[in-house]
C-alpha cells in the first residue's frame, strides 16, 4: 500500500460504522448509537499506523528535497559551465575581432604604401626624365651647334685654302 492508503481506509471504516450506525428512538437525526468497542479498535489501529505513515511521508518529503536540491546543483553546474563556454566563445570570438581589425589596418596601410610609393616613383622618373629631356635638348643643340661651326669654317676653309679640307693649323 502507498502511504497514506492504510490510514485512508480505517478512516474509511470508521465513517462506515458512523454511517451505519442506527438513531436512537430519541434525539433526532444528528446523534447515533455506535459499537464503541469498534471504534475503539479502529482508532487504536489509526493511532498504530500514523507514526509509521508520518514516518514514511517524512521520508519521501526527504528523499524528494535531496532529489531537487541535487537537481539544482546539476541544473546549477550545467549553467556555469554554459556561462564558462560563452565566455569562452565571446573571448575567442573578441580575438578574431581584432586579429581581423588588425589584419584590415595592415592591408590598408600596405595599400596606402603602395599608393605613396607609386606616386612617388612616377615623380621621379618624371622628374628624371623631364632632366634627361632638358640634358638631351642641350647635348643636341651644342651638337648643332657644333655642326654648324663645322660647317662654317668648312665653307670658310674652303674659300681660303683652296678647297683643302684640312684644318689650319692642321690638326683636326
């Protein structure tokens, strides 16, 4: 029987032999003629069983109480682990923030060099070849120059020496 049956049942009893019992011819419907012997008996095995029962329902309200208190430390434990595991994740998941945020400024950077250096390159070989052109420009006009000169005292050497390419003074 499950705890609490026993009890129920001789309570069960006693409100039968109550029920059953007859009204005396006196003293209306409220009052009954009851075998005390049987009740006696039946109170006796009341008072018999409740210590057991009281016993057993402590018992179970114990067992219960250690169940749902090592219910919430497992529940307990299982939260703190979940909170440690997303402590962790948002940790690793802050490195790869900034590994990426580090990895964006480098880039740019190295973008930024390469724009600066590009430029500055394309400067200076302007720069150079604007230099080359001016040093080309002089080489060829003192080559003109030179040219015409050649050709000056040719024509003049010509007309005073009688057709004799050589110089003067005889060395070229």
């Amino acid at each position: 029987m499950l705890p609490g049956e026993e009890i129920e049942t001789l309570v069960d009893e006693l409100e039968s032999i109550i029920t059953e019992a007859k009204s005396p011819l006196t003293g209306g419907g409220q009052k009954k003629i009851v075998d005390s012997q049987d009740a006696y008996e039946l109170l006796d095995e009341i008072r018999r069983v409740f210590p057991q029962e009281f016993a057993d329902a402590r018992r179970i309200l114990k067992e219960q109480d250690e169940l749902l208190a090592h219910a919430q430390q497992q529940a307990d434990s299982i939260i703190a682990d979940a909170q440690q595991q997303a402590m962790i994740l948002a940790s690793d998941q802050e490195v790869v923030r900034l590994a990426q945020q580090q990895a964006d400024n480098t880039r740019d950077q190295a973008q930024q060099y390469e724009r600066d250096t590009r430029y500055n390159a394309e400067e200076y070989a302007e720069s150079v070849l604007a230099q080359l052109e001016e040093n080309l420009k002089s080489i060829t006009g003192s080559v003109s120059r030179c040219r015409q000169t050649l050709s000056d005292n040719s024509s003049n050497s010509s007309r005073g020496n009688g057709g004799s390419n050589a110089p003067a003074n005889g060395s070229w």
